[in-house]
C-alpha cells in the first residue's frame, strides 16, 4: 500500500481524528505506520509536541519519531501558512518538507499525511495543499462531514484533485453533525456525483483510546478498498 495524504472539504472536519484512528488500526493490523503533519499552527502546547494535532497523531501510531520530521514547520497563529508567511514573517519550506517526507518514509512501510484546512488551503503565493500533495506523489483520502453543504465542498474537492491530476483513494464522512444529511443517503449521493467510493461512515466518539479507535474504523471502513 502507499502512503496516504488525509486531506479535507475544509477545515475542522476532523482529518485529525480519521488520520488518528486509521494509524490506530493499521498498527494493531501489523502494519508498520508513521505519521506527518508537514505545517501545523495554532497556539503553541506548553508541554510535549508544539501542535496538539500532532501529540494526537504522535500517540495513535505509537512512534517515536523526532517532532522535527513529524512536523517540520509550526506557525503560532490559526491561520493558512500563506497568512503565517504574510503576518509573522516565517516562510513556509517546501524543500524541507519534502526532505523530511522522504527522510520518515525510510522509517516506516506507510506515511499518514495529515494535511492543513481544505485541498486549496494556501502555503505560498501560487503553491497550495493540492501541489504539496502533487510534489509528495500521494494519493488523497478525502475526509468530509454530513452538515448540509458538504456536497458542494466535497465535488469541489474532488474536482480539484482531478485538475491537479491527484489519485482519490476515496472519501471518509465523519459523521458528527447532529443536523446534517444521512449519512447512508450522502454515501449514495457522494458515489452518484463524484465517482469516487466512501469508504466509510465514521461516528462521534468521546473515547480516542487506542482500542475505542481501533472497534469504530475496524467496524465502519472499508479496509479492503483502502488497502487495495
């Protein structure tokens, strides 16, 4: 299998639970997996890693690898890298990224990549998630929510990936919305509209332990199609 890039219809719709829970998975499945979140931001923790994302990420896959690989670039404000670059001065690495990317993935068999935002997200003037993913030669996995909207968020993104010329390893819903679509209903109107397979349904759970994780994503994705 390939590494994944987990990316998402916008921001907030829960790439960190799904790159989490499916490290946890993968790992109890035998699977060597290492995770990355190349650009973090957000308010700095006083303790462990900077970016809480990654800490969360960190202790689902159980590594021990260097902050530094996990996550080459943390920008202190909640915003786009383009607005940290424009704001706090700090220019996003691209190079540095994509050494570390290739640094990880001689550690491990496979890389989660958590993106940041949505697929368009900003990281320079004329450079976004999408050509992160592009340079990083990754397949995306879509994660998107069930509140009405999403499917114009989720053609838009998956048109995208098709502009870009980006392979779709397929969508993931997190189902956490209380006043969203159905979910069984949004799978059938997602598969209609942008050929491109849900592979799961993913419900709200307050417990992020490892075998809380693992239960769920074991129950509600297809891991078949995933790992295909």
């Amino acid at each position: 299998m390939n590494s994944l890039f987990i990316t998402g219809t916008d921001t907030d719709v829960g790439k960190t639970y799904v790159t989490a829970g499916l490290a946890v998975t993968f790992r109890k499945m035998g699977i060597d997996v290492g995770v990355m979140k190349p650009f973090a931001a957000g308010t700095e923790q006083k303790k462990g890693f900077k970016s809480e994302d990654v800490e969360i990420l960190s202790n689902a896959a159980q590594v021990n690898d260097p902050e530094i690989l996990l996550n080459p670039q943390f920008f202190p404000i909640s915003a786009s890298p383009y607005t940290a670059l424009n704001n706090l001065k700090i220019k996003p690495n691209i190079e540095l990224i994509l050494s570390r990317f290739k640094q990880l993935s001689k550690l491990h068999s496979i890389i989660l990549v958590e993106g940041m935002g949505g697929i368009m997200t900003p990281i320079l003037q004329d450079y976004f998630v999408t050509n992160l993913i592009k340079d990083m030669k990754l397949p995306a996995l879509i994660v998107t929510r069930t509140k009405i909207g999403t499917i114009n968020h989720t053609i838009m993104t998956c048109k995208m990936c098709e502009k870009y010329k980006i392979p779709i390893k397929g969508i993931v819903i997190n189902n956490f919305d209380n006043d969203g679509y159905n979910a069984k209903e949004l799978k059938r109107d997602l598969e209609n509209l942008t050929n491109v397979h849900v592979l799961g349904s993913i419900p709200f759970i307050d417990d992020m332990s490892d075998t809380s994780l693992y239960r769920v994503f074991k129950k509600n994705m297809d891991f078949k199609l995933l790992l295909h």
